[in-house]
C-alpha cells in the first residue's frame, strides 16, 4: 500500500512540476513576440536549470542505490530541456547588458555542476556519501530557486501589478511543493522534502500577493498608439475649431460691411 501511494504521489507530482517547467512558455511566447525580454528576469531560469542538472544527477544509479529515486530523473530531465530553453531564447533577445548578465550567471552555474558531478563520482565510493553531496547542494540551490521569485514579489508590492509574476506559475509551484514535499516524508528523504519546506509558504505568498493586486492588473493604462490617435483626434478638433473661429470673423465683417 505504502508503495503504491508512493509512487501515485510521484506521478502526480511529476505532472505538476513539469506543468511548473512548462508554464513561462506563456512569458517566453511574449519575449519572441515583442523581441524583448522587458522587465523578465533571467536569474530564475537559470537556478531552476541548476536545480534540475543536480536533481537529475541525484536520482540517477551514479548516486542513488539503482532507480530509487527514478521520478526525480524524469521530471528534472523534462525540466532540463524546458530551463534550458528558457535560457537561450531569453539569451537572443536581451541587450547587450543582458547577454553578459546571463553568461555571468551561467557559466560559473554550469562549472558547479560539472565540479559536484566530478567529485560525487569519483571522491566517493558508496552512494550514501554522494547522496549527501549532491543532495545538499541541491538543497541550497532549490531554496534559492523558491526564494528567486522576492524579486518578483517585491516588483508586484511597488507596481501594484502582477503582470510580471503569471498567475500559472505561482499555482504550479505551490501544488508541486506540496506533492514533493508529501513524497519526501514518505521516501524518508530530507534533501527531496527539505526544499518544498521553504516552496510552500513563497507560493502561498504569492497567490495572496495575486489576489490581492489581480483587479488593479486588469485594468489597462491605453497604450502608445490609442494615445497617438487621441492627441490626433484633439489637433483635428483644435484645426476645425479655428476654422469656424475665421468663418465667425468673416460673416461679422460681412455684415458690418453691409451695414
């Protein structure tokens, strides 16, 4: 029974994470429509691809005891293709500032990775040891990933508007925390739960966050081109009004002529 519940918590949370992975291809659709990645920060996608290599890297037999932890290998290998994805489409849009923002960030990520795949495999020679390298170290990066979202919270608390933190996303991560955090306590595994711990009361924050300022982002400020044909609209008027100011004139003169 045990068993089975363990592996039904795993299959849903493996859906609800990768609908987690999934749900920027909403924001990445608006980066490729407007050719810009805007107000859109690149940092979460790059820890959450971090995230995935070290989760993906734990739950493989290098570091695991055989496919013990085999749903962790398919939902990050998913994540993998999605995070990376993320990082180069926001790669080819940014400025100038915003390629070297992402190649400082990536690049030290990526020489992490490969340093913790190296020693857990080679340093070590039982999987508890490697477990608790990676493990750890995939804890404080999954921390940082639930936490990355502040800077997003931060914005939405001064703007008054959640249009930079998708509503999908804050729902996907809450249920994932939940499922994963529910599979950590049953597999007994701290460095598969530990993150959910910190994921859970970030989302909550955010979906009240959502609630909260959800009406006020609804209502749109108009945009360039209503203003454009707005200030036409009053010089149109502003020119017509003239006209019958000289057309006034003219028939006074007119009559006064006439008298």
């Amino acid at each position: 029974m045990s068993q089975t519940l363990r592996l039904g918590v795993a299959v849903v949370g493996n859906i609800a994470s990768v609908s987690l992975y999934a749900a920027p291809i909403t924001t990445f659709k608006r980066v490729i429509r407007k050719k810009s990645t805007e107000e859109f920060s690149c940092i979460p996608y790059i820890i959450g691809l971090f995230n995935c290599l070290l989760f993906t890297w734990y739950g493989l037999p290098v570091v695991s005891k055989k496919w013990e932890n085999f749903p962790l290998v398919t939902v990050n290998g998913v994540g993998i293709v999605l995070e990376l994805s993320y990082v180069l489409i926001y790669f080819c849009y940014a400025s100038s500032k915003g390629k070297a923002k992402v190649a400082m960030v990536a690049i030290p990520v990526l020489v992490v990775f490969c340093i913790t795949a190296i020693v857990s495999a080679f340093a070590f020679h039982d999987n508890a040891h490697r477990k608790q390298l990676v493990g750890s170290i995939g804890l404080v990066v999954s921390v940082a990933m639930y936490g990355s979202p502040l800077v997003a919270m931060k914005k939405v608390i001064q703007t008054k508007s959640v249009e930079f933190m998708p509503l999908p996303l804050s729902l996907c991560t809450f249920l994932a925390c939940t499922l994963w955090l529910t599979y950590g306590v049953l597999i007994r595994d701290i460095f598969v739960a530990g993150p959910s711990v910190v994921g859970i009361p970030l989302s909550i924050l955010q979906l009240v966050l959502h609630c909260k300022y959800r009406k006020k982002s609804v209502v749109e400020e108009p945009n360039k081109e209503d203003l454009e044909k707005g200030n036409l609209d009053k010089v149109e008027l502003e020119k017509l009004s003239l006209e019958m100011e000289d057309v006034e004139k003219n028939v006074t003169i007119h009559k006064n002529g006439n008298l």
